[in-house]
C-alpha cells in the first residue's frame, strides 16, 4: 500500500512540474497570437480591397470612392489589430513583472535576454524593470496621455455637432398683406414692441471632413409684446378682435403672447479651419462671418394683455386679460441672420397671419447670440 502511495505522490508532482509555466513558454505564446492576429486582419483587408477593385473595374463606383473605401478599410483593420495586439501586450507585461518579481521561473537558457535584460518579439523590444513608485507614477501618466490622444482623436477631432445656447432680442411690429411699407402707418409702436428668444441649437457640419456649410436645428421660447398706438387696446368681438380707444389715458396697454418655435437653417460659416500637428484639418466654428436662412414652426402657449391706468378718483388699476384674443395657435414662417463670430443682425416674418381673419402677421428685428 505504502509503494503505491509514493507510486501516486511521484506520479502527481511530475506532472505539476510538467505544467508548470515558465516565462519564454508564456512570451512565445503571446508572440505567436501576435502574429496569428496581424496575418488573419492583413488577409480580410486583402479580401476587401480584391472586392473593391472588382467593383471599379465593373464600374459600380468611382475610382475616388475606390480610393474612400480602401482608406475606410485599412484604418478599420488597422484599429483592430492595435486594440487587440495591446491586450495582448497587457498579458506580456503582466508576466514580465512576475517574473521580475520571481513569481514566474525560466529555463535555464534564457534565450530571450540579452546583457540589459531585454527581449525582442517581432519588431517590439522589451524591458524588463521592477515597478517602483516612480515607475508606477509614470506608467500612469502615460496611460493618462494615451486616453486623451484617443479621446482627442475619435472624440473630439471627429466631432461633426456641437452645442449652442441661443438669445435674441429686439423690436416687434406687423405686416399689413406682406407690404413692408405698411411700417410707415402700422397701430403698434415700433420701438416699444419688444421681443425676446431663449433657446437652445445644435450645428452639425453638412461634410464628414472639415468644410464651411451646417445644419442648425434647436428649439426656443419666444415672448413677444405688442403695444399700441392712439391708446388703442384689443377687444374680442366673435371671431374677431377690433383695435378700440380706451376711454382713460392709458399708461400701459401691451399685448403679449409666448410661443415655443423649432428653427432650422443653412448655415455658412466663413471661419479659417485650422490644422492640428499630424496636418488633418480642425473644424473651427463661430469665428468669423456667418450667414444663416431658414425657416420655423410652432405653436403659441398663452396670450395675455396687460392695461394699466389711472381712474377719476386717482385710483391706478392694474388689469391683467387671460384670452386667446382669436390669435393663430399655430404659427410658421422663415428667418434669416447675419452675424459676426457670435454676434449677429436676425430677422424673423411669420408667414401665416397673427389673428384669425386677417391679413395681419408678425415680424421681428434685432440682434442674436450664438454662444457655443
């Protein structure tokens, strides 16, 4: 029984000896899936490129987009075998610092080391140093500069949309059957019709390179305030609203209505793109002149129209009217700037008519601020 314990206990320890890992058993494996992942992702883009030039020979596209499609190709498979190659090239790490730290043995002819205690796999040469705190430190810096190269490369260097907050403000007044002319003899003031925009825009750029055309698309609140002339005030009467004198002197007589508006333009922006170090070029926006044509939609959230007064007792009264006042809910029309960096000259025309039943529309001057 004794000689077939010891039989056992020898049998087990040769094969825990036999399996046991050792350091260039480990580097080998590793170099030979290097190399196993370089070939396999060389051959597919191999396959593809056949593929395209089939394709252009057959006429199906350009020799330019022949050119896109092999560039789009090589840098996809390019991407794969770094991010894969580095993976494995953690685990190669990892086993150099266990073997510095003695975890790992070797053979007895370490065929991988020279005299600075380094190998060589491939093209790749490697040292071997035991990781002190100022190594650590370092180690983490590098790792740090390597996520914002990659962040600046694929984030932000590729970005086609950014982000802007939006305010405009300026003076309010109608058109009488699209006339321009009807300013001249209109029953609002025009300096004291005020109106006021706040909202939100995203731009995204119409080419994947960096180039001088974007769509601008957002959302934005509009207040806008109408005051008349001759102390008028509005009255519904039915399905119409009449323009009457007030019978007191009237110190304030302002209609308001707010709307909530989906604007998108064209939008041409002249700013010099710049270039970073590798000489790709950097999409710079909001730096020079900008031209914007578009159009709007949406709808209004409430009508109200403040009076004010002071009555034959020496009372002031404050009314404050809740109505629709026969105002289009829905509203549409087109809009246009012209700005500088982040200042610019905005006109915007509603093209359906402010109130029901009349040829009466609404339209806004002033400046606006694209902030990004």
């Amino acid at each position: 029984m004794k000689k077939i314990l010891l039989i056992l206990v020898l049998f087990c320890t040769t094969i825990a000896f036999s399996q046991e890992k050792t350091f260039e058993d480990e580097v080998k494996k590793i170099s030979n899936r290097i190399e196993l992942i370089t070939k396999t992702e060389k051959a597919s883009l191999k396959e593809k490129v056949e593929k395209i030039n089939k394709r252009l020979e057959a006429k199906e596209i350009t020799s330019e987009e022949a050119q896109r499609l092999k560039k789009e190709a090589a840098d996809f498979h390019a991407k794969v075998i770094s991010d894969k190659v580095a993976v494995e090239e953690q685990k190669l790490q990892f086993i150099v610092q266990e073997k510095a730290n003695g975890k790992i043995k070797s053979k007895e002819k370490e065929t991988y080391f020279d005299d600075k205690n380094s190998f060589t796999i491939g093209r790749r040469t490697f040292n071997i140093r035991v990781r002190d705190n100022e190594d650590f430190d370092s180690r983490r810096n590098r790792r740090w500069l390597d996520r914002k190269e990659k962040w600046e490369r694929k984030g932000k260097r590729n970005r086609s949309t950014t982000t802007q907050f939006v305010f405009a403000m300026g003076v309010n007044n109608v058109l009488v059957d699209n006339q321009l002319s009807s300013l001249e003899n209109s029953n609002y003031q025009f300096w004291q019709s005020h109106f006021y925009e706040l909202g939100f825009s995203w731009k995204t750029r119409m080419d994947r390179e960096a180039s001088k055309l974007y769509f601008k698309y957002g959302i934005s609140f509009l207040w806008n305030n109408l005051r008349l002339e001759n102390n008028m005030y509005h009255v519904v009467n039915g399905n119409k609203t009449d323009l009457v004198i007030h019978p007191e002197n009237l110190s304030e007589n302002r209609l308001r209505h707010v709307q909530m508006n989906f604007p998108v333009h064209f939008e041409w922006d002249f700013s010099r793109n710049g270039e970073y170090s590798d000489g790709a070029k950097r999409d710079r926006t909001n730096q020079s002149v900008r031209l914007g044509i578009g159009a709007f939609a949406g709808f209004k959230l409430g009508t109200r129209q403040y009076i004010e007064y002071t009555n034959t007792n020496g009372t002031r009264v404050e009314e404050l009217q809740k109505d629709n006042f026969n105002m289009n809910v829905f509203n549409y029309g087109v809009s246009a700037y012209l700005a500088y960096r982040s200042t610019g000259f905005y006109v915007k025309y509603d093209l359906n008519p402010l109130f029901k039943n009349t040829n009466v529309r609404n339209i806004s001057m002033g400046i606006r601020f694209d902030l990004n």
